[in-house]
C-alpha cells in the first residue's frame, strides 16, 4: 500500500491546473532568445507595474528577513478607505486565488456542493473538489453564465456558488442589475462568490457596485485583485470583501502570514496610482480593437470580451498554438475548459499584438 494510494480519492483524481507556458521554457525549448518572445497567455499587464509600486516593493526588501503583517494594517487601511467598508470585512490572499480557497475551506465540509457555470474559471472546480465536495456545474449561455440555470442548480447541500465577471477565459459580462436579482434568489444560507477578477477593465456604463449590496446580502463574498489591471501578478495580491463575520471566519482558517512583505508594500503604494489603472485599461481598449480588427479582417469568430483577453476561434486550436510558438508568440489554448477549437490571448502593447497578428495570419495560411 502506497503513501499515495491512501490520499483521499478526491485528491488523487484532481488534475493540476495548467498555467501559461512561461516564456523561459519556450526559450529552452525552442531555442529562441527571451527578448523575442511574446507571451499574451495569462491576462498580465504588459504595462508592468506602477513605477510607485515597483519602488515600494524594492523600499520593503529591506524587511525581507522579518514576517509581513500578518493582519496586513496599512493595505487593509487603504482598501476599506478606497472602498469605504470596516477593515474587519477584509480578507488579504496571496493573490485572488487564495482568497477563492479560503472561502472553500472555510464553508466546504466533504459531500457539500459548489455552483458554478460551464467555461467558468478552472479553479471554481479545482479548490471545490481538494475540500472533498461536489462540483455542479450548470450549462452556459452564449458562452456565459446561466444565472437562472445556476439558481436552480441549488441544492440542499449547496453551500458557494463562484460567478466570474467579467469572466475568464471568455471574457463575458453580466449586468450588475442581473447579479443583484439573482443575489435576491439565492438562499441566505449559500455563499455566493462573486470574482471580479477583471472589474478594473469595465468601461463606466457597465460598472456597478457591488460592495454596496453587501449590507443588503450578507452571504456575498466580493474578490478582488492587484494580479491584473495593477500588474502585481508576480507579487500575488488579492482581497475579499464581505460581511465582518465572513471575513472573521475566513481570517481563522487563512494563512498567517500569506502575503509577503513585499506585496503588502507594492499593494498599498499600486491603489495610490490610479492613474497608471487608467492607462492600463486605455492601452486595453486600444489593443482589444486592434485584435478584434484583425479577426474580422481575418473571418475569425471571436466572444465579446470585457476582460484584458479575447478567445477567438481558430479550428483546430493545438496544431495554430504549435505554429504560434514555432514563432515565439505564446498564447492560452483553452481545450481544458472545452472549448478545443479556441485560443485565448491576452491584450499586449500594441507592438505584441501586431507579433500576434503576423504570426496568426501565418498559422492558418
Ligand atoms: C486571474 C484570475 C483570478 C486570480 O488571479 P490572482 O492572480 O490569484 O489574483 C481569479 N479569478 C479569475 C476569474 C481570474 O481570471
């Protein structure tokens, strides 16, 4: 009998989650040199980060041998004065991605179920099924969330539902006042996580806020992060925000010190610059037309995305992708999520988008 064999099933029957391929392996293994790559794989903000925050980060080194804040004081004083809530109602993660398996240790027990929409983001399932519960997934609408599908997949032994929105790797968006009516629906008693991953990138007529609709529905975790549009995704910060007694119990079963010196430093110092969010999501805008110019000019489907990314159907999405990194351009095959036909890319500068471009047209000659 092996020491893995007795790990709990669910355990052994879970697949890693695939990243992008760095571009340091695409070097090693095809022999072209870093600075020729182009990687528009994993939603990073080919902007980098605010130089005030790239500061910050270099200042805390200097701390680097003593733990981080534990309770994150100043960060927490700045997210509840930009969003004008309790810090108790916040939960610090390394990354967002933490932030999302916390809230499943602290709500899951195994044989509980998690609601989540079909070509929703792979973590939903993956921090669902390592806490020993079942994942519902209902099917999606033009390639989005079903909400009414998703409030009737609710059970007795329901105890999260995960809505992405904008969501990845689709990049479809629901109104605020849909969110809002389905919260409305959803029993008291069921977390709902509602990930804003991509929020930063909405232009103003599709902002909504649902921080406000916290006092309204206690069950609703908000989750944020400084990965995306405030280019920490090396760092790794992120942060929930949800009533004080979720936050609390989240607190308890969360890391003590998960995020590290240098991000809580980087973090605070990036929500001070507004300014470079707004050029990170004006440089989005720009690269999200040229993208999508070239798919039309190419007669290429793709989904409307309100993310820093857009799927764009390809055909045969393996053999493209090959050709793309024969070129040295590294984008996100999506046949995980099924969807085998598509590849997702991120928004670069403009010269990145036109590598991409180049060496797509060049993929499907
Ligand atoms: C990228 C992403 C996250 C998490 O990113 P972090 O780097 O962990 O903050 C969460 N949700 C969605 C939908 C994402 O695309």
């Amino acid at each position: 009998m092996s020491v893995v064999s007795r790990a709990p099933a669910y355990i052994r029957s879970l697949s890693p989650y695939q990243p992008g391929k760095p571009v340091s392996e695409l070097s090693r293994e095809a022999g072209i040199p870093e600075q020729d790559i182009v990687k528009l794989a994993s939603n990073e903000n080919p902007l980098g980060m605010s130089p005030r925050a790239r500061e910050a980060a270099v200042a805390a080194l200097e701390e680097g041998a003593r733990y981080p804040d534990g309770n994150a004081f100043a960060l927490k004083a700045a997210l509840a004065e930009k969003y004008n809530v309790d810090t108790a109602q916040l939960v610090i993660g390394n990354g967002s991605n933490d932030v999302l398996e916390i809230a499943t240790r602290a709500f899951l027990s195994p044989g509980d179920a998690t609601v989540f929409s079909q070509y929703s983001f792979a973590v939903y399932p993956l921090a669902t099924i390592a806490r020993g519960a079942r994942g519902i997934q209902t099917a999606a609408r033009h390639y989005g969330h079903d909400l009414d599908a998703m409030a009737a997949a609710i059970d007795e032994s329901t105890r999260i539902v995960f809505i992405a929105n904008p969501n990845n790797p689709t990049g479809t968006f629901l109104p605020g006042a849909e969110i809002e009516a389905f919260l409305a629906r959803v029993p008291p008693d069921v977390l709902v996580v509602l990930d804003e991953a991509y929020t930063e990138f909405l232009p103003p007529e599709k902002r909504y806020d649902a921080i406000a609709w916290i006092a309204r529905f206690p069950n609703l975790l908000v989750s944020r992060t400084l990965c995306k549009a405030y280019g920490l995704a090396g760092l790794r910060l992120g942060y929930g925000i949800a009533h004080a007694d979720v936050a609390d119990l989240m607190n308890r079963v969360r890391q003590p010190f998960n995020a590290s010196v240098v991000a809580q430093a980087a973090a605070v110092a990036a929500l001070g610059d507004e300014d470079f969010v707004r050029e990170t999501a004006e440089n989005n805008r720009r690269g999200m037309a040229q993208l999508t110019d070239a798919f039309a000019g190419l007669g290429l489907e793709w989904i409307p995305s309100s993310g820093n990314f857009v799927t764009v159907r390809v055909g045969d999405a393996e053999k493209v992708n090959r050709a793309l990194l024969a070129q040295g351009v590294i984008v996100r095959p999506i046949g995980a999520y099924g969807l085998p036909e598509w590849l997702r890319v991120s928004i670069g500068l403009p010269a990145e988008n036109a590598r991409f471009i180049a060496a797509l047209r060049g993929a499907l000659a």
